[in-house]
C-alpha cells in the first residue's frame, strides 16, 4: 500500500468537523496537547543536552528509549577493531566506565552489572558470527580466558599477556601466524572480533554429542479435549515436524499422552504401525518393554504420521477429570534420560493426580487473598524442584505450553522451565473454536519447533582481577559463582550477572568474558566468546554519564523476580522505590545540589527516563489489577501475575522494556503518511506517545503493544463512522470487547491500521503471537464496577492516568530524599 500522492478525502468523526482521524492536512484537526509546553525542544525536535535534568518538571518522552547508549571510549593505545559484531549486542553493561573502587561504586548507587545475550536473532544485513575452524584454541594458562582483542603481545609476539588477569607466559601457537605477518596479526578473528564460535577439541566432548530430542506429553483430559487444546496441538506437531532441527537426520521424536493414566506409543519403523502402551502405575511410572518409543524422525515418520493421524478418535471419548502431570513428567524423564532432550508439555489441566498435584483449595482464594503474591504449592513445589534438578543431570529442558481459566499453579509449574531453560506459554480461557486463540497456539508452538537451539551448554562469566560475581538472574540453573548450566539455550533470552569490585582496579581499562560451550543441533561441539571492553574511572561524574538506563532496568527487574526469594511483594516495591530515592540522593550529593531552594530531583540527562521504566517495573512487581469481587477474575488476575514473573524472568532486554512500558499509538488522528510504504520501502510507523492521560482524547482510538497483546483502545465518545470503517459494526454499544480477528473492512483506515498490526507482528526475535484485543473506553474510566473482564482490568491498570502515578511516584521519592 503506497502512499497517496493527494490527501484522502476528510472524514470527520467528532461535531464541528474538529478532528478528523486521517488523511488532515498539516495543521488540521490534529491533537489538541501543545508538545512544545510538554517537550524542550530545539529546531530539529531534539531533546537539548544537559548536564542534568530535574526529573520534576521532566515530562517522559518515549522516543528516548531508543537514543544509544553513553559511548564507550577506551584508552587511545588500544587495537581499532572492525567489528561486525559490536560487542553491545550480545553485552550491555549497566555502567559504560566502571569505577576504580567498591566504595566509588557504592557512592554512585548503581549496580555494575552485565546483561548477556548470547544467542540472538541477527538483524536484517547482519553478518553471522564468525567460525574458527583449525582446532587451535588459544587460552590463558592462570585464569583459562579466551584470547581476544584486549591481549598485549610480549616478548617479540611469541607470548601474550592476558586481559583479565594480566599472566604474560602464555604462548602464541605456531599456527597462529602460519597464515599472517606478525605485522597485520590483529586481522585475526580472536583478534579483530568480540564476539566469534570456536570449534571444539575433544577435550570440550564428554560424551557423544547431544542429537536433538523432542517428548511431546499431550493432556488427554476432560479440559484439553473441551478446550481443542488436544487437537489444535496435533494438528500442529503434524505441520511441524519437518521444520524442528533435524541436521545430519539425527533428531528423534516421542508422543506420550495422559489424564489419570500415562499411554505410550510404539513407533515401529516396519509398517505395522503404532502400538497403545497404558500405563496406570502414578507412583512408580515404568516404561514399556520395547525399544521404539523415542524413534528416529527420519525413520520413523510414517508410523509417527499414521499416529497423529489416530490420536484424536482415540481420545475424542474421554472424560477423565484428573490431570496426572508430574507422573507423566516423570514418564517423559525416564524416556529422556540416556539421551537428553526436550520435553514439550502442552496442558489445560490442574495437576491434581500423583505426585505434583497442586493443592486445589488455591482455586478458592478470597478476594482478599488476590491481593497477595502468588505463593508456592509447598506440598507440589518440592517435587517440582527436585525433577528441575533431574532434569539438568540429564541434560533436559522443559517447554510449557499452559491453558485455561482457572488458577493452576503457575508460579510452581514454572519451576521446572526456570531451572532447565526451558520456556513457558499461558493461554487464558483458551478455545481453540476462536481463531485468534487458534492461530495464536498454533504459531507459538510452531516456532518454538523450528526454533534451533544450543543443547547441552554451559556458560562461564570470567573478569578482570578485583571484579568478582555477585549475583546471577535469568533462567538457568547455577552450578557455581560464575557458572551456569542450561540443558536448552533459547533464542532471544537474556542473562543478568550482578559484579563486586573486591579491591582497587589499577588498570586503565576492565574485560568482562562469556563463554558459552554447547552443542548444535548438528551434533558440531562449539563455544561462543563474547568480550567486552569498559574503561576505569575515578571520578564519579564519570561513572553517573555512562549509566545505561536500559540495562539498569534489566537488571533490576530480573534481580525483582529472582527464584528463589524469601522477600514479599511490598520488600520488592521498597527496594524498587528506594533505589530511585538513593539514586537521586547521590547524585545530588554529586553535584553539590544538596542545599538547593527548588523543589527539584536531579539525575543525569542518560538516566531522565529511569523513573518512570522504575515505576513501570513497580506496576508489574505489584498487584495486577484493583481488588474485584468476581472471584473467576481475581483467579485470572493471580495467575497473570505468576506469568508477569516469567516474562520479567526470561526477556530480552529490548522486549522486556517495552513489556513494562508499553508503546503507545494514537490512530484516530495519524499523519497522512504513517500506515503507507515510504520512499525507502518500509512501512511508516505512528510515533510513540507518552503513558500519560495527558494525550487521551475521548473520542480516539489507540493501540497499546506490550509485546505480548495488541491493545486496540476505543474511547467511549468515539462517533459511529470511525467504529464502523475499523470494526465494521454500526456503533460504540454494538462493538464487543476482547480478542478479536480485525475484520477487512473497505476503508483506508482500516488498511492502514491492518498494516500496522501486521508489521508489529514481525518483529524479529519475537516468538510470541500477538493477538488483537479490543477494549472499550468502560475499562479505562475509573470506575471499577465497569470492569467486568480481567482483560479490562488489566488494561487499566496500564491507563489509569500514569501521568498522576508518576506525579506521586516522584512526590514519595523526593519526601525520602529530603
């Protein structure tokens, strides 16, 4: 859809031909809110550049998320890299000059922490990594770091010193320069990249490389088969399986379904085809006599296709109402252990049978008690726990795919994805007969099959002397103070690891390197070096203008979320809190600003947008939404809140920002270029508003992406024509709230808005679906009796005017600071 060479025809939609909701010309009917009294700008629409900023009087400003980061300036005599692979993509650290000594660091209030991505989706026009593949893989002798950039070359370039920890007896191999003068040696890919694969020596293969290996454990009960969840993950795996990773034909495939009994399947590669194995022993699950219930995909297929041909009149006629999960997770496990693995559990059942039946009483919690956290199922979550540690022994990882509207347990469930890396899907009031819940499940569980991930991996954090690990957060299970060990490395996740500076850094400059050995799904073993580069300071104005707002907040939700934790939800919101307040306070103490008349919070021009990400982060650590008397709705709300510790857990950070402070789009009102191709071939995108009630009109229509739902927001004054060419209905009471397959209605806006969606939908290195939800203006108003759907309740909990949130937010940080 190009853009129009003239501005459509007018179409106004409020009295007075005031506003129009497309196609004005400049200057016509746009919004009302004056952005110069809300902005500072300069003739170019740029925010001007301060020292500091007094956050009191700075109104947020969403297009600053996207300003790059302080710019690293190391030492002049360091190598010029020509990196195609900045290391900024794969690290970030919270603090751009790292300070010389605890207590500097301690002054600035603001954790050293480095937020890793190790395995990420290249954007478009990226280079891959670089392969090293000659079998030499040079490492320090004293602290086994891998050779990289930073190195100094001694005695004549026969010796290197190490960065890290500065050992110079370490020899440069002979065919390290068979290939290259010791004049250019730094075009080396060790040399002239931070990050780069090295292929791996024997002594980095313990065993036989891990082949890919999927468990699919189907709920078989009365809720999966009312739901369609059963046959919409059939249907799925069946389209699937010539997209999981299946290099060299190695990948081997398993089905075991269950409700208050296990059922294997025997795949034979004859053709007698497959076999129905029961099992109904909960306490001991055995496994069938037979060899051939995880089979070769390649060999197997045929009989694997005849069963998932089968499967649903097999279990079309039951009606078993209990869920027997953690047996047949255990049934899973006995298959999986010789090989490792994934198990891919697709269930809309509360465990109720055998061992890890959750406490059914969780499902009558009083309105009251929605208030509170999520807690664990103290009498499932030991047995959760331990299977999390089996799981790893064995090199398995545990894929959740979660659904229905009653409480389940999530919080204790999600152990299991936590501590093996796995990933976790949660599909409320899920019926499969809707087809956004359809399409939603079906491409989720789709990319999660094709997705390639690294098998059996471990991942290292080695520094510089005087630095040491303080803490780690992120979906993993920790095996020491700098190690950790994922049986799966899913794409697009991202690692928190917190440092101590132990004593004084002498050097002028610090290294911080990952390395991560795992194993494709090719059976190739390889490790994944990631260094990175900070310069040291003494001056703590230095280490204030290097901040990195972004990786701040990273750390700071993932440290709010951390398993396991002794502290409550308000412990959570005070530090949250305080750390704003401390921040402010320091900096002050800073600048010699103590003593000041104005009523005024100073911080950094880099950090102005920290408060209100810190009061995002805030919302989504406290309760989800108002107290409610519906109960079905205050069960919903406490199991989205379980969730939101999972998304918090696992993101990356760019999905994650944008998870606690949602882009916000006005549609009724866009330029008459956005939602049309442009000059360079890309779609126009709206621009982002502020979270404020400050840009609500009540007759507009807006769209809100968390990056997990598309929120269309319709105001409750909004006129008949422009529900109609969006909705294709014929006014505000005829249109229905909740998820909704946009129709394709014969209207500009329409298209524009359909475009937009779609283009929201492809953004890389996201494996959620992002389903459209309309919610009506009732949600929004204020008044609670109006909220009649969690969803609702949800969303306003996003809208009820941020603005006068961070207005009192701001007020109890500068009452502490004060």
């Amino acid at each position: 859809m190009s853009s129009p060479t003239h501005a459509p025809k007018r179409r106004q939609y409020a009295a007075g031909q005031t506003q129009v909701y497309y196609g004005s010309p400049e200057g016509q009917g746009q919004h009302p809110v004056d952005r110069h009294r809300l902005y500072e700008q300069t003739d170019t629409g740029t925010l001007l550049e301060h020292h500091h900023v007094d956050i009191m009087t700075y109104p947020p400003d969403p297009r600053h998320l996207s300003d790059p980061p302080s710019e690293i300036r190391l030492p002049p005599n360091l190598p010029i890299l020509s990196d195609a692979h900045p290391a900024s993509l794969y690290h970030s650290c919270t603090l751009n000059a790292v300070p010389q000594s605890e207590s500097l660091l301690d002054s600035s209030k603001i954790p050293l922490g480095l937020v890793i991505s190790p395995y990420r989706t290249l954007a478009d026009g990226e280079e891959p990594v670089p392969i090293i593949e000659d079998g030499v893989i040079s490492r320090c002798r004293m602290c086994k770091a891998y050779l990289n950039p930073y190195v100094r070359f001694v005695d004549g370039g026969s010796r290197w010193r190490c960065s890290l920890c500065a050992h110079a007896e370490n020899e440069v191999p002979p065919s390290f320069y068979s290939n290259t003068q010791a004049g250019d040696r730094y075009s080396q890919v060790e040399l002239s990249h931070n990050v780069y694969d090295l292929v791996a020596t024997p002594e980095y293969v313990r065993s036989v490389p891990q082949s890919p290996a999927y468990v699919f454990l189907l709920d078989v009960g009365q809720e999966a088969i009312r739901s369609g969840m059963f046959l919409a993950a059939i249907r799925t795996i069946s389209e699937n399986l010539d997209n999981l990773p299946n290099n060299g034909l190695r990948t081997k495939v398993a089905i075991v379904c269950y409700d208050t009994a296990l059922y294997f399947f025997s795949l034979p590669v004859s053709s007698l085809g497959p076999r129905h194995l029961r099992c109904s022993d909960l306490e001991e699950p055995y496994l069938p006599r037979c060899d051939d219930l995880l089979v070769n995909l390649s060999e197997a297929r045929q009989a694997l296709d005849v069963l998932l041909e089968r499967l649903p009149a097999m279990f079309m006629d039951h009606r078993a109402s209990g869920s027997a999960t953690g047996p047949a997770l255990d049934g899973a496990l006995l298959l999986m252990s010789p090989t490792g693995g994934k198990i891919v559990l697709l269930s809309a059942s509360v465990p109720t049978v055998g061992k890890g039946a959750l406490n059914v009483t969780e499902d009558q919690r009083s309105e009251h008690d929605t208030q509170k956290e999520p807690a664990l199922d103290k009498s499932a979550s030991a047995f959760y726990h331990a299977f999390a540690i089996s799981c790893v022994e064995a090199c398995v990882s545990v894929d959740m795919f979660l659904a229905g509207d009653r409480y389940r347990g999530v919080v204790t469930l999600t152990l299991l994805p936590h501590y093996t890396s796995g990933q976790t899907f949660y599909y409320p009031a899920f019926n499969a007969a809707e087809p956004e819940d359809a399409v939603k499940f079906a491409t989720e569980l789709g990319r999660v099959l094709a997705m390639p991930s690294m098998l059996e991996a471990e991942m290292r954090v080695r520094c510089s002397r005087g630095i040491s690990v303080k803490a780690m957060y992120g979906d993993f299970f920790v095996q020491a103070s700098h190690r950790v060990v994922m049986p799966a490395v899913p794409m697009d996740q991202s690692y928190v690891f917190e440092f101590q500076i132990d004593e004084t850094l002498p050097e002028p400059i610090v290294v911080f390197q990952t390395g991560l050995l795992h194993t494709k799904s090719s059976g190739e073993r390889r490790i994944r070096v990631l260094t990175l580069a900070l310069p040291t300071t003494s001056v703590i104005a230095d280490v204030f203008a290097s901040a990195d707002v972004l990786a701040i907040t990273t750390l700071l939700a993932k440290r709010a979320v951390q398993r396991p934790s002794v502290l409550t939800l308000e412990d959570r919101r005070d530090k949250l809190f305080k750390f704003v307040a401390d921040l402010c306070a320091a900096y002050t103490v800073a600048n010699n600003q103590s003593n000041s008349p104005e009523l005024q919070l100073l911080l950094p021009a880099n950090l102005k947008m920290l408060p209100i990400l810190v009061l995002g982060l805030f919302k989504k650590v406290r309760e989800s939404a108002q107290l409610t008397r519906n109960a079905r709705i205050a069960v919903r709300l406490a199991t989205d809140r379980a969730y939101t510790r999972v998304v918090l857990s696992s993101a990356a950070m760019p999905q994650l920002i944008q998870y606690i402070y949602p882009r916000l789009y006005s549609l009724h009102n866009m330029p008459e270029d956005v939602g049309f191709i442009g000059s360079e071939g890309a779609l126009i995108m709206p621009t982002s508003l502020p979270l404020t009630s400050a840009w609500w009109e009540s007759h507009g229509l807006y769209l809100i992406d968390d990056g997990q739902v598309i929120y269309l927001v319709v105001a409750r004054d909004a006129v008949p024509l422009l529900i109609h060419d969006v909705f294709g209905v014929e006014d505000y009471k005829a249109l229905q709230a909740g998820k909704i397959d946009l129709p394709d209605v014969d209207s500009a806006i329409s298209q524009r808005i359909r475009l937009i969606i779609g283009k929201i939908r492809e953004r890389r290195g996201v494996v959620h679906y992002l389903t459209v939800c309309v919610v009506k203006d009732d949600a929004v108003s204020g008044n609670t009796a109006m909220r009649s759907t969690a969803v609702q309740a949800l969303v306003h909990d996003r809208l009820d005017d941020l603005r006068l949130g961070y207005r009192q937010f701001l007020a109890k940080v500068y009452g502490k600071v004060c």
